[in-house]
C-alpha cells in the first residue's frame, strides 16, 4: 500500500511540474507576436471627420430694407423644416412683423400730421395772399381816385392843385409797397409749401416703404431646391425663433447638390502638411460602403477656437470630385488628406520599433534561431507605421513586443554608426 501511495504522489508531482512547464512554455508562444517588414508605397495621411456642405447654394434672404427701417435684428417666426423640397414661389418663412408695426404706427402718425401740417400751410398762404391781393386792388383804385382829383383840380387853387399831387404821389407810393410786399409774401407762401409738401412726402415715402417692406416678412423661394438651415457663429443651426441681422438677413439657402464639399478642422500641428491640390480619400458615417475621392480646394491661414476646445484649429475645404446623388448637406465624412507618398519604401508598423535613450533606434529581427537586436535608421512616418531606411529589408520577421531577457542585450550597430 505505501509503494502504491508514493507511486500515486510521484506521478501527480510529475504531472503537476508538466502542467507548469507546458503553460509556461505556451505563455512564452503567446508573447513572441511577429511582423514582416513590407515594401512598397508608402502613404502619409492626416485623418479627419469633416461635415459636407453645397460648394455653390442659393441663400434665401428676408427683406433688404431692415437697416433703412433701423431694425437691427428680427425674429424667425416661422420656417419649414430643413430638408423641404420647395419650388420657386413656394412659402419657405416668415418674420415677427411686430417691431415693424410700432414702427409703422409711428410713421403714420407723423405722416399724418405732416397731411395736416402741409393742409394747414395752404390754407394759411392762400389767406394771406388773398389778403395781399385785395389790398393791391384796392390800392390801384386808390391811385386812379387821386389821379381823377388831380385832373379835376386843374382849375382849383394852386394849394389844392398841389394837396392833390401829394396825395396822388402818396396813393403810388402805397401802391408800390403793397405790391412789392405781395411778391415777398408770394415767395415766402412758397417757401413754406416746398417745405410742407418736403415733410409731407417724406413721410409719405417712409409709410408707403414699411408697407412694402412687411409685405416682404413672408419670404418665398428664389428657386426650386432643397431647404438647407444656416449656421450661427457659434455653429448652431438657425431655426425657428432665431434671428436675422440686418448685415446678413439669411434664412437659409438652397444648395446646388452637384458639387459638394467637405468642411473640415485641422490642428495647428499638422497644418503645415496640408496644402491646395492635395488628394483626399472620403468616406461616409452614412454609407459606411461608399468610398469618394476629393481634392484640397482652400486651407485657412488663421486658426480658430472651435466651441468647447481648447486647441486652436484651421479650417479646410474639400470639394469632392464625385456627383452622388446621395449626398446631402450636414452628412459627416471621415476624411484621409494624402500630404506625401513615398512610390518606394521598406516599413514597419510603429510598435516594433524601440529606443536606446534619444539616439538610437532599433527593432528585434529574427536571423535563424537567434533574436538580433538591430539599429535602424528611420524615415518619415504616418499614424501606424515608419520608414526604414537602413536595418532591416522586405520581408524579415520582426517582433511587436519586445522578447523576454533581451532587455540587456547589445544593440547591433550599423556601419554608419560605428564609424
């Protein structure tokens, strides 16, 4: 019985130190996970997610008369819901007229007593006038009744001859005053009217304006066409309630869906690398299968602050080169801009590339049995993967986690290095 018990213990302390030899050697196979270097093109790109806009679109604008009519800002009463197909003429927004109606009410009490004012000033000069000219008339006989005194008198006295000559001379005189006083009233009777009839057709003007211009508060479309909201400043979409300025009186627009871009935000740090013409491969959050191409059209020289972030970015364009009738305004896109390809180019992912301090770089390459620690010399890079320009050629077996016990071994140096 003690035989069998020890051979029974022995074999499960055999069996035990198997287990753990196995599975430790199967822990090592799971680590040594491999690489090849490829050759070939070598493509770097910047990835970004952009939003697609209408390159060209029809804005659909409310009244240009606001700043004449000194509203700075009126309310989106209503609007139809972007995505609307409508067709020229058709009914597409309306704005709150209310501030534009004090301010008609105001302008038609002014122009009211400007009626009343100009009907006033006739009146008054026609009085006046009608005044003067009985006066004159009146004078004139005045004249003739002296001139008969005198023509009588020819036989009188000569003091009576003379009085008569006085009072002729008199009677003229008035008559001549009064009628001279009648031409500068007939001026100033003038004056007054131009004055008058001034007020009262500039207010005329301003009321028969504002009439006009509320009549324009219903905004219809300019053209047949999609309903595309506007952004804010902020990048918000202007919708009912919002508000137009009377600088950029824009409801919406109608976009031209033939040719479609891609506005998109690039960090400060990668900027540099992206320029006019460059090629874009663009996909579509929407239609994960449909693969489009672009071309950089505009890169902003100023960056900008983007709401709730910190980093600066700048603005860039792209117009895509594919007419889909698919596309619609305000569909993300995840753009790929190509900013160099190497034609000819050995590389390896970026994990199997380590670092001795800040000088040299190196990779671990399989040569046979042995595991070489090996110096390269590095190209340029894109987000996965690095150039190698010396070290390493097509095809060698590379390890992506850095062997165990290696830690320590030499790095092997290449020619250049040594020297």
């Amino acid at each position: 019985m003690n035989k069998k018990l020890i051979i029974v213990l022995s074999a499960l302390v055999i069996i035990v130190i198997a287990f753990f030899t196995f599975r430790g050697s199967g822990t090592s196979e799971t680590i040594e996970i491999m690489t090849e270097a490829q050759a070939g093109e070598f493509v770097i790109a910047i990835t970004t997610t952009g939003e697609l806009e209408a390159k060209n679109a029809i804005k659909i604008t409310g009244p240009s008369g606001l700043r004449a009519a000194r509203l700075w800002n009126v309310k989106i009463d209503q609007l139809v819901d972007e995505g609307t197909v409508v067709e020229k003429g058709d009914f597409v927004a309306s704005l709150d007229a209310s501030e534009l109606s004090d301010r008609l009410r105001e302008v038609e009490n002014e122009y009211q007593q400007s009626l009343s004012q100009y009907t006033q000033t006739k009146l008054d000069t026609a009085l006046t006038l009608r005044e003067s000219r009985d006066e004159l008339i009146n004078l004139e006989f005045a004249v003739e009744e002296k001139k008969l005194v005198l023509e009588q008198s020819q036989f009188e006295p000569p003091a009576t001859i003379k009085q008569a000559e006085i009072d002729l001379s008199k009677a003229e005189r008035a008559f001549k005053q009064a009628k001279e006083n009648y031409l500068l009233k007939r001026d100033k009777a003038v004056a007054q009217m131009q004055e008058a009839d001034a007020g009262l057709s500039e207010d005329r003007d301003e009321r028969d304006f504002l009439v006009e211009l509320r009549k324009k508060f219903r905004i219809m479309a300019p053209e047949d066409g999609m309903v595309i909201y506007v952004r804010e400043y902020d990048g918000s979409k202007k919708s009912e309630g919002a508000s137009i300025g009377a600088w950029d009186p824009t409801v919406a627009t109608l976009p031209d869906l033939s040719t479609m871009i891609s506005t998109t935000f690039v960090n400060e740090v990668d900027i540099r690398k992206i320029a006019k013409g460059q090629h874009v491969n663009i996909g579509l959050d929407a239609f994960p299968d449909k693969k489009l191409t672009g071309e950089v059209i505009y890169v902003a020289n100023v960056g900008e602050q983007r709401p709730n972030s910190d980093a600066k970015v700048f603005e860039v364009k792209v117009e895509i080169n594919e007419s889909d009738t698919t596309l619609r305004p305000a569909m993300s896109t995840a753009n790929e801009i190509i900013t160099d390809v190497e034609p000819k180019a050995i590389f390896v992912p970026l994990e199997s590339v380590f670092n001795q301090g800040d000088s040299i770089a190196y990779v671990y390459k399989k040569s046979g049995l042995e595991t070489i620690k090996q110096e390269v010399i590095l190209g340029k890079s894109n987000a996965n993967e690095v150039i190698v320009k010396e070290g390493i050629e097509s095809g060698e077996k590379l390890y992506l986690i850095a062997p165990q016990d290696l830690d320590e071994k030499e790095v092997t140096l290449l020619k250049s290095s040594e020297i």
